[in-house]
C-alpha cells in the first residue's frame, strides 16, 4: 500500500450526501456542475446501450446519459450516505461499502467516479474494486481535487475537503492497481466565490485556463482503461501478472497432468 493511500484515513473529511446534494443546488455549485458536465461530455459522447456506473456522488452528472445508457447505477458510499435518485422515476440509487459493490465482474462499460477517490479511506481498495467491475475493454473517468489548485484549499465546496491529488500521485495510484490513463484534462480555473460576477465569468476562465494549461485548475480529470496484466518488471513477471495469465495456468495445469 501507498503512503498516499495510508494518509487518507486522516485527512479524508467525508462531506455527506445530503450536504452534497444541498452544494449543487447553489447558484456555484450549478456552474461548477455545468462546467463539470462539459468535461464529460467531452469524453463520452455517446453511450447507446453500454452499462453506466457512477461511484461517489455522480447524480448530477449522470442525468445527461439516462436516455442513452441501456443499464445505469449510482453506487453511494456508506460512509457518505445515498439518496434516492431519480425523485420522480425508477431508483437507480445503490448504497455500497466502499470497496465491496453488488456488481458481476468485468460488468461495467463506462465508470464514472466523482466525490469518491479523495474521500475514500483508502484508496487502493477502491480502484482495486473498480478495475473488478470494470469491463476489459471499459473505461474508467476519475474526477478528484488538484493539490495545487484553490478549490482543494478552501472548505466552503466539497473539493476541499478529504485527500487532494497531483497528477504524479493519480497517476501512481492508477498504475498500480493495473489502469493506464489515456487522457488528461482539467476544471474549474476560476476561484470558488459564490459571487454573480465570478460566476457569470466562470466560462471565459475556463476557456481562458483550457489554453495556457498551467495546472492550476481545481480538478484533475483523467480517463483510464483498464489493463489484464502487470508491466514486467526486470525481466520478471510480478505477481499479480502471473495471476492474470490464465493461458499460463492452463499450461501448467496440462504439465501437472502428464506427468
């Protein structure tokens, strides 16, 4: 386990869900759930007929897919609390233990992760459970606070409070538990101030952050699929690799077998 992951059990302050529910209903949180969106989006432009997850609290940004997904879930962390959504529809809404989700191996298309990394208490248990549920030829998006970012450093938005991260650590994080990003992007340039002004010009500061790209937004966004095997390491096979090598196991199976 990572030192990084050992940290979050002290600095992960879990903002629940009905707090979380209660931040997008204000006037920043709605710009920062348009923002959001827009990266999205970006990404997954269509999803007719793959299975749809989101872990954490990915309501706001799930509704956009409900009539393109042909199977959706909103996986909410015990520790964080679930609420029933959608309100007027069939409830998509599952409660989980963080690292242990009701779902089939390799049964997921598309995982959306947002408020769920930076407040797990640990983090290699949770990506271990989502590379499980994660098809092979799937892919996963992970939204967390930017360490170097101010969203990350003021608690008056849910991006400030629990574990931040640099893009070295996610990238760390992910590669051990066998993901490899493929696409790297950022939200929210402008300061989070609930102000009319700030907010009417929040899209040119993400215009404007887009093009200098100097990796000071508040989000990390960043898509990964997931890999079937560990990288070699010195010219010998980790064990994890060998665990992933059924071809092998049948071989020696066969082995034992003749002799």
């Amino acid at each position: 386990m990572s030192d990084l992951a050992e940290d979050t059990t002290t600095l992960a302050m879990t903002f629940d869900a009905a707090s979380l529910r209660n931040f997008y209903r204000t006037p920043l949180g709605q710009v920062v759930r348009r923002q959001l969106s827009g990266r999205i989006r970006a990404r997954w432009k269509k999803l007719d007929g793959l299975t749809l997850a989101g872990a954490g609290f990915t309501s706001p940004y799930l509704g956009s897919f409900r009539q393109e997904a042909s199977r959706l879930a909103c996986l909410m962390p015990a520790r964080q609390g679930a609420l029933v959504w959608p309100r007027n529809s069939r409830c998509h809404t599952v409660l989980v233990e963080e690292h242990s989700w009701p779902l089939p191996d390799n049964s997921v298309d598309r995982l959306l992760a947002v408020h769920c990394l930076e407040q797990a208490d640990r983090v290699g248990p949770v990506l271990r459970e989502m590379w499980r549920v994660v098809a092979p030829d799937g892919r996963l998006l992970l939204v967390v606070p930017n360490r170097r970012g101010v969203w990350s450093r003021i608690d008056a938005t849910p991006f400030g409070h629990g574990l931040p991260f640099s893009r070295a650590q996610l990238e760390h994080e992910l590669t051990a538990a066998l993901f490899t990003p493929i696409d790297w992007s950022e939200a929210l340039y402008f300061p989070p101030v609930d102000k009319r002004l700030m907010l009417r010009l929040s899209t040119t500061f993400e215009r404007a952050g887009a093009r200098l790209s100097v990796g000071m937004a508040g989000l990390i966004v960043v898509e990964a699929r997931k890999e079937m095997m560990a990288p070699i390491v010195g010219g010998y096979r980790t064990r994890e690799s060998q665990a992933l090598r059924p071809v092998e196991i049948v071989n020696v199976m066969r082995r034992d077998g003749e002799d």
